[in-house]
C-alpha cells in the first residue's frame, strides 16, 4: 500500500522483482512508505510447508527488527530502508536453495548493511541439510575454507556446522559468514566439491529481477521499447544498456523467439522486460478476436517456454488499436509518445538526435533493435541523456513511477 504523503524529501525507490514473476512459484511482495521509512519486500513461496513458514518468519522478523528498532532516521533528510529479495536455486530435483538478502539502511548504521541467509532443504526428504551432506569431500572444502579465512585475515578452525549460510549455482559455492553487522563472503568453485554434471545433472537458478535496482522517482525517467526484434543486433544493444546500467523494453515477435532464445535470457537476466508484439507481425485490427488470441497466446508460450517469464504488457502491430484487440487479450496495450522514426531516417546520428532533441521525463520511445543504425544510435543516446539526468527503465518501471508520483500528489 502507498499511502499519500507530503513530499519533504528525495525519495530513492528500490524496485525489485515486481514485474518478473516466474511461473513455478509465487512471489510476495510488500511494499510500504511513509515520511521515514520505505519497505520493500520480496520474499519466495517454494510450495513447500517447513521451509515456506521458516522464511515467512525471517521475513517477518527482519521487518519486525526494522519497525521496532531502525526507523526514523536522525538525520531530517534521509528516511530508513529495509529491501528484503532473494535468489532461488533448484539443484537436481530434491534441494531448494534460497537466499535472502535484507538490506537496512538506517541511521543506526554508518553504512546501509547487507545482511544474507540462506536456506537448503531436500524437498524428497522434507528437511534441511548442511553443505558437508552434498559436497563430495567435506574435509577439503573446510581445509579450503580456512585457507580462505587466514588471508582475509579471519579466525579459521572452522567445522561444518559454522558452514551454514551458503548459496550454491553451476559455477560458485559462495559461503556467508558475519562478525557484528558486516558480512563478508568466499567463493569456492563448485566444481571442486560437487559433480554437477554427473550426480547433479544441472543446478537451475531462477534470479529475482536485478537485486536493488534503485530507481529515484524525483528524477526524470525514460522507457526506451524496441519492437520487431529479437535480432542479431539485439544482443549488443542489451551490451550497451548494460555498459550504461540502463534498461529497455523489448516487443518481441512470437516467430523470432526461439532463434534468439540465448537473447532472450540475456535480455530479462539483464533487468529488461518483454513484451508481446504478436507472432509474425500480422495486422491485429484486421483479424478475428480468436485470430487475435492465437496471435497473443502463442507469443506468451513461446516466451515462458524459454525465458521463464510471462509477458504483462503488448504492443499492437502498426500501432493500430480498436475494440476488438482492446477486448481480446488482458495483456496492458502500450504506445508511444516518441517515434525515432528510425526505420526511415536510417542514420544513427540523425535518429540520435531526434530523440535527444525532443524527450521529456516520463516518455516511451518507439525504436526497432532490427536495424544496425538503430544500435549505433542507442550507444549515443544513452550515455548522452544519463548525462542529462535521465534513468532508463522498463514500461513497467514506468508505470509504477507515474503510480507513485500521483499518490503522492
Ligand atoms: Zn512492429
């Protein structure tokens, strides 16, 4: 619930997780603000009773610890933060690691803490277990873990009870441990302790929506959409965004999907969002509400099927609306308020500054990442406009902004 208030402050709002909801579980997300404390929460429902309740109560200890202890900042212009996200892995069909990660910022503390736990439960046997139940030599891994412990200058003599906050994917073991408020981490190559390919066939790790992505809703904010694609440009656009901590959207088409599956992931992986753009670019208006929904339906599938993630949002083919297609799907219609007219003008510095030229904070720009002048473009505008004062975020990002600008009016 956002509830209105007046606005003193500069408010850094962290999204996490919200629009990127994965199929196999289910998410809670909690998001609550006030004039001194902001919460966001996002924590898993595995499906499983034990290991679901131990989360909910950390979950809710943590907040409780937050409420009772850490809000109301000293300093006037600042306010308390507590984002609680996680991470998710499923390691051969029986366990289920998770990671949580709380992030408290409050003026209890110099700096904002991190703070992490982590949970693995062999789900066949409806209980936890500890690293030394999985790995292959328990012994070596304490060895290596205490040579780690001295050169970071760290008490070792460690056994394997201590060993207890771990998160493990196909390439890193990452081993938690605290002293006071500050956690710090080792990171051990899994491949050393557990065959995963062999015993473990392969670890499939499910990522919240990038972790703390902070967004200042004060600030200007753009939604760079890009329809037609994916394409053999795609990929480096994605690279570009990245250089630039940047985000788009990307209106796929249905047929193109499964060529570009690699981009795909490397699209949403990054904190981009999808969005439907039909199956093979057919006029919507012109077609029949079930040749509408085959269109729409199938794209989803296509999607899901390869990255995990259901579309919430569409944008009609030749930007056409009408009743019919309004009435066809319940995926959100998404224009536009800036045309790069990139597929005419055909010249990167030319679409560049059309764009550059004519934005305004809370505009969504038309683009198509099917042309090679369109990618040369994104590599001036963005770091040309960040400059500027802009944040790129996803049409969804966007709209939760314009959500949380109007409650607080
Ligand atoms: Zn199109």
């Amino acid at each position: 619930m956002l509830k209105k208030f007046i606005f003193l402050v500069t408010l850094i709002l962290i999204l996490c997780g919200c629009s990127q909801k994965k199929d196999f579980e289910e998410i809670k997300t909690v998001v609550e603000e006030n004039k001194d404390v902001l919460i966001g929460i996002n924590y898993p429902v595995t499906g499983n009773k034990i290991l679901d309740q131990d989360i909910i109560n950390y979950v809710e200890n943590k907040y409780n610890i937050f409420k009772n202890k850490y809000r109301g900042f000293k300093l006037l212009l600042d306010k308390s933060e507590l984002n609680i996200d996680y991470d998710y892995n499923i390691i051969n069909d029986k366990y289920i690691n998770v990671i949580i990660y709380a992030y408290i910022k409050s003026s209890n503390f110099i700096n904002p803490i991190i703070e992490y736990k982590t949970f693995l439960f062999n789900k066949k046997e409806n209980k936890y277990v500890n690293i030394k139940d999985i790995v292959s030599d328990p012994k070596k891994l304490i060895y290596d873990v205490n040579s780690k412990l001295v050169k970071l200058n760290k008490k070792a003599n460690l056994n394997t009870t201590i060993l207890n906050n771990f998160f493990i994917d196909n390439n890193n073991i990452t081993l938690y441990f605290h002293e006071k408020n500050n956690y710090y981490s080792i990171i051990l190559p899994t491949n050393d302790y557990l065959d995963v390919e062999a015993s473990f066939n392969k670890i499939e790790s499910y990522y919240a929506k990038s972790v703390n992505k902070i967004i200042d809703p004060s600030k200007p904010v753009l939604a760079l959409t890009f329809d037609d694609g994916p394409s053999k440009y795609t990929k480096k656009i994605i690279d570009i965004l990245n250089e630039n901590d940047a985000n788009a959207t990307f209106f796929i088409l249905g047929n193109k999907a499964n060529i570009y599956s690699d981009t795909l992931n490397y699209m949403i992986n990054s904190g981009n969002e999808i969005g439907n753009h039909s199956y093979n670019h057919k006029w919507l208006t012109k077609l029949t509400s079930e040749e509408i929904k085959d269109q729409l339906n199938k794209t989803q599938e296509i999607i899901k099927s390869i990255t995990g993630y259901t579309p919430i949002i569409m944008r009609p083919t030749y930007g056409s609306i009408n009743d019919n297609l309004r009435n066809s799907s319940n995926l959100q219609l998404i224009m536009w308020n800036v045309d790069s007219n990139d597929w005419k003008l055909k010249n990167s510095k030319k679409i560049a500054n059309r764009i550059i030229n004519s934005v305004n904070d809370g505009d969504i720009i038309l683009m198509h990442d099917t042309y090679n002048w369109t990618m040369e473009a994104v590599k001036i505008i963005v770091p040309k406009l960040i400059k500027e004062g802009y944040q790129f975020i996803t049409v969804s990002e966007l709209n939760e902004i314009k959500l949380l600008r109007n409650n607080r009016q």
